[in-house]
C-alpha cells in the first residue's frame, strides 16, 4: 500500500527527499552472484538481468531525462566525478569517500533495473547485479561473458555488449586481495583533498588497473559508467570492502563527524530521493538487501601485519638491518608510498634501482584516476615476489615510471609486511 502510494505520489509531486535509514527495505536478502556461477547454473537469472538492461534501455529512448533512464544512471558517475574537482564532499575518486559512494550508487541502479525488469510495474524484489570477481585466479575471469557474449540463448543480440579493448588484463589480480591486509585508512582512503589523490589500497590498484585493462568507456573516469560491466566490477569492489570487514584486523569504518559530514541524494525505482550518508551503507545485508558467497580462497586481513618504515639516506632507500630477515620469510610484503608526487592523472610503474643490475626491478602498476588538478597519489604494491631486491644492504633507488623512468618524490616508503 504505501509503496503504491508512494509511486503515485512521485509521479504527480516528488516527494520530498527522505533518508535511508527512514526508508524501510523490506526486500528479502538476496545474494548478489558471481559471472562464473549465474553462467554454469542458472541461464534464467542471466536471462533477467540482460532483459532489465534492454528494457531500461528501450525506455530510455522515449524518456532520455528521467533519471531512472540508462543515460542519467551513467551520468550520475560522470557528474559525481565531476562536481568533486571543485567540491571535496563529492570527492567519491581519491579519498574515504570511494567505497561508500559507490555502494550507493549500485543499490539504486540496481532497485532501478529491477523496475525496468517488471516493464516499470512494480519493484523486482530478487534480482541483484551480477558480480564480476577477477580476483579469482581463474583465466575465464578476464572474460565477463554476461557482458561479451555476442548473442544470448535464443540468438538474440546481447544487449550488454559494449566496445572494449581488453588492453592489458595481466591477470596478476590476484594479488588484488593483497589490499585486504592494510587497515584504517590504508584500507579506506584518506580525507579528501582537491589537488591529490588520497586513495586506499584498493582503489588506484586493481581498482582502476581493472578499469585501464578492459579499455573503452572503462578506461575513462568520465565515461566509465556508460558500459554496463561498470556495475559488475563495482560490485566486486564493494564484496572486496564487505570481506575485508569480516578479516581480524579489520577496523570499523570511519567514524561520525568525520566521515559523516557529507550527504548524497539519489533517485529511486519509484523516483523519489533519498538521502544517503556513508554510514547509512556500511550495514549493507540489512540495510541494502543483498549479500556476497563467502571467499573461496582464504583470506588474509589486517592482523598481524607491520609496518616497516624504509630509511631515506644518501638518496637510497634501506630497510633496517634487524627487520631483513623477517621480511624475507613474511606471506605478504607490500610497498605503501604515501603522497607520492605525479605529473598528473595517468598508469604509472614503481621500480627499484638496485645497486649493481642494470635494469631496474619493476614492482608494480597504479593508476591515477581523478581530475586534472591532481599531484599526488598513494600507492599500495604487492611486491612479494621483489623484496630481496628490496633489501639490498647499500640501499635502493625508488622511480616512478610513466613516460620514462624519474626519481620517486615521497617522503613516506614503508614495508608492510603480513
Ligand atoms: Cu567511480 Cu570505478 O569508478
């Protein structure tokens, strides 16, 4: 009743805006299920989520300025990006913001598809976004077939398929799940600041290394949200955020008044808005209706790791004598450089000059995502595989690789090791 009443209203006299939490969901927990697993054993499912786009999509045509229509869904991402060159609270790339943002952003998109999938006559209470997980180490991953096939089932054409390029797909994501092991705002990202990029471990790594590997509209921070597998990657990000949370080690999300001093408003299924505030997401089962599978391959979090500053002297950068050893027999040892100075957004390298070689130890790739004001960046590398080079006992050189190969400007390299 009220939700019939509540449509009606919207579309005579928007409502005024109400906040989330005052807004009940009453929608069963659903889980939000991966590519791999909807594909092998359960075509209907696929078959549902590709009819909500092609609805969405057709009604757009006839509605291109409702918000609930495929172009303004995109264009939130566009604005939002936009808006924080110049508002900090709308800095939703590059600081604390990240996470809580986008988790937003999917909940209504996916409220909005599942109108759509009913031909806009009620609210779908199952269907959830699919979740593109390239953090399993399987090589099918780097294909999102709900989203390249050329056709579905019947022969029909795939409304998903979008112009990509596949550029680069390492397939060393896997070590995405290295992010899992820092803490805080290591984890979260940093407060927003409008000429750097005060990111987390997940967001300028695999985050935006996935966005730059798939090409096209992903590439771009500015069209990301025009291809549809926008929303399959961002719901493997928000599972990334929803299984660090369970890790010992974990912390709790940054607190009120710090976090909490910005709101956001979105449109509903019913076109009503909502107020949202980070904190009103971070309780997504039960706020937000929906849940991710347990990890299949174990995790490992926050506990039990340190952080091993590296000592800048006679321009090399040395780790302490005393702690070599244990870095050397550590699971994880990763690179976190804070406010690392860039020439501005772009894919950069990190590489050791290690006293003696000739070519440069290549530790990693972050991408730098954000606005044209920006000069620096945080990076967040799993070098498990490179510490002895970094251990060097006369020290190394750190230099960022972008078009060619320069001093690294940070004031803070640290080994973290877990
Ligand atoms: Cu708002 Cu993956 O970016």
């Amino acid at each position: 009743m009220a939700g019939s009443a509540a449509l009606c209203a919207a579309a005579a006299f928007p409502l005024a805006a109400t906040a989330l939490p005052e807004r009940a969901d009453d929608r069963p927990i659903v889980p939000r299920r991966t590519i791999v697993d909807l594909v092998r054993n359960d075509p209907a499912t696929v078959a549902r989520i590709r009819l909500a786009y092609a609805n969405m999509f057709a009604w757009s045509k006839e509605h291109p300025d409702d918000p609930r229509s495929w172009p303004q869904q995109a264009a939130i991402h566009t604005h939002a990006a936009a808006r924080g060159e110049n508002d900090p609270n709308y800095l939703i790339h590059g600081s604390y913001f990240f996470f809580p943002w986008h988790r937003a952003y999917l909940y209504f998109h996916e409220r909005i598809l599942a109108w759509h999938l009913t031909e806009r006559t009620a609210l779908d209470p199952t269907l959830r976004l699919p979740v593109w997980n390239w953090d399993t180490n399987y090589t099918e991953l780097s294909n999102p077939t709900i989203y390249t096939d050329k056709t579905d089932v019947s022969g029909a054409p795939n409304p998903l398929l979008h112009e990509r390029s596949f550029l680069y797909f390492e397939r060393d994501d896997i070590k995405a799940l290295s992010a899992l092991t820092f803490t805080g705002r290591d984890f979260f990202g940093y407060p927003p600041a409008l000429d750097a990029s005060h990111n987390g471990a997940v967001e300028n790594g695999v985050h935006a290394n996935v966005h730059v590997d798939m090409g096209g509209d992903m590439g771009s921070i500015h069209t990301a949200a025009n291809d549809p597998v926008f929303f399959a990657h961002h719901a493997n990000i928000d599972k990334l955020w929803a299984w660090w949370a369970t890790l010992p080690g974990a912390t709790p999300a940054p607190a009120p008044g710090d976090w909490d001093r910005v709101a956001w408003t979105f449109t509903d299924w019913d076109g009503s808005e909502i107020v949202v505030r980070p904190a009103d997401v971070v309780h997504y089962e039960t706020a937000l209706r929906y849940s991710y599978a347990k990890p299949e391959l174990p995790l490992t979090g926050p506990a039990g790791a340190t952080d091993y500053a590296l000592v800048h002297t006679h321009s090399r950068w040395h780790a302490p004598t005393e702690v070599r050893q244990r870095i050397l027999s550590a699971n994880h040892v990763s690179l976190k450089c804070l406010n690392i100075g860039v020439p501005g957004p772009g894919r950069y390298g990190i590489a050791a000059i290690v006293p003696g070689r000739t070519i440069p130890q290549h530790l990693g790739w972050f991408t730098v995502f954000i606005h044209h004001g920006v000069k620096s960046s945080n990076a967040f590398l799993d070098v498990s595989e490179a510490r002895a080079a970094l251990l060097h006992p006369d020290g190394i050189r750190l230099a960022l690789v972008g078009k060619d190969l320069t001093e690294l400007a940070v004031a803070t390299a640290v080994l973290h090791v877990r």
